[in-house]
C-alpha cells in the first residue's frame, strides 16, 4: 500500500492534503506540533471515510529529534501497514512571519529557517532511506518568493532556498526514480500567521484572476494529484497555486 508522510497537518493546508491523499488510496502518517487534538480529529476523520491514518507529534526545529522520529515512522509502517517503506513526503509544517526588517530579531530569523529550511533539509536526509523507489517529495513554498510584501522578508527569502534545494533533491535522487517538486500557493484564507480580515479577503480577490481567495482544499487537492501517476513526468518544478493572483 502507498503510504504518505505529511507534515503539519492537523490543520489548513496539511490537513485537507492529508484527507485528499487518504481518499485516494493512500495510508497517510499525519504530523502535529503541539495540536494532538486537531490531529486525533483528522485521523478520525480519514478513518470514517474507510481510510488509514496514524498522527505522530514533531516538532521540524528540533533536528536531534529526526532520529527517534524515523524509528517511529519505521515502527508504524511495520505496525499499521506491515511494510518497511513509504512513499510520499510532504513537508507542509511552518510558521508565518509578520516583522519588518527594521525590526527582526535574530530569534525570529532563527526560527524561520529552522522551520522552513533547515528542518525539511534534515527530515530529507533522515527519512529518505526509508521511501521507496519510485516515491516522492513535495515541498511548500509561496507567491513571496515571486512577490514581495512588507514584513515577510526572511519568510519568501526562505521559501525561495527551498526552491533551489528541490532542484538538488531532484537530481540527486534520480537515480532511485524519487521524484521532487514544490508548490508554491498564493494567499490563503486560513488561520495561518493569524488569518484575514474582511478587507484583506477583499483585496486579495480582487487582484486574484479567479476572483476569490484560495482556500486549504485548493492545495490540498493539488498536492494529492501531484503525488498520482498521472504526474510522473513532472520533477523538480515549482508548481504556482495562486488562482491567477497578479495577471
């Protein structure tokens, strides 16, 4: 059975792929931070819908932690689907950014590249052993990297390191037919960085082609598809999500 780790995903983005990749097919090992109880709710609600799902807290800043992740990971391939291997990972965990430059502290930097580079470069090396031949990776990225907007400086400046470093997972990994590519959604209506007003909401819309904001199940869905057959052609890309934002 297929099986896909993805990271974050008691909520927003992680979630709706989660539930997506779930229902077509695929055993799902859903990642939380400090949400244990968001996460039972997507577990529980992957399994009324006839699917398999296991939640398994990680924190991505904490690279000493890898280690014991991965033996969890092993343990519950072994114990939930009686297999060694799995073969999707969507590194999906983050955090937002709302400080202008002027006023970033190195604290702050820290985190953002822990979070949004460090961390999925790690849990790459760490967990790659594990998937199978033929599998795939899919990073987040955002429309900053292309975009700029006050106060999210260190955020797209990130994502945009993430980019590059799916180029290098791409070509590295070929050789085993692992394939890896980065989707790059425009502004979201979630609860990430703390939501949207009205008028955002509004604004947004308006400078989107699609005339809407994009929602969690937007992406959810495409990162479900991506990970199909029907996209084995496709590696190493950065894949724009925005509805049309800026045309």
């Amino acid at each position: 059975m297929k099986v896909a780790i993805i990271t974050g995903a008691s909520r927003g983005v992680g979630k709706s792929a989660a539930i997506n990749v779930a229902k077509r097919g695929a055993g799902v090992i859903l990642t939380y931070n400090s949400h244990a109880d968001e996460a039972a709710a997507v577990v529980d609600e992957i399994k009324r819908n006839g699917g398999q799902a296991v939640a398994l807290q990680l924190d991505v800043t904490q690279t000493a932690s890898f280690d014991n992740f991965v033996q969890q990971v092993s343990a519950t391939l072994a114990k939930e689907w009686n297999q060694q291997t799995f073969d999707y990972l969507v590194n999906n965990a983050g955090i937002a950014q709302r400080t202008l430059i002027k006023d970033l502290t190195e604290d702050q930097f820290d985190q953002l590249v822990q979070v949004h580079f460090k961390g999925p470069v790690f849990l790459t090396q760490k967990l790659i052993p594990l998937m199978a031949d033929g599998g795939h990776i899919v990073y987040i990225s955002s429309g900053l990297t292309q975009h700029t907007y006050p106060g999210t400086s260190i955020y797209g400046s990130v994502k945009g390191a993430m980019e590059v470093f799916t180029r290098f997972v791409a070509r590295e990994f070929a050789d085993r037919k692992i394939r890896c590519n980065i989707v790059a959604p425009g502004a979201l209506d979630t609860d990430f960085g703390g939501g949207r007003t009205d008028e955002m909401r509004k604004h947004l819309a308006a400078a989107t082609a699609m005339g809407r904001v994009g929602q969690a199940e937007d992406i959810g869905l495409l990162i479900a598809a991506l990970l199909s057959d029907d996209f084995r052609w496709v590696d190493g890309e950065r894949i724009a999500a925005g509805g049309g934002a800026g045309l």
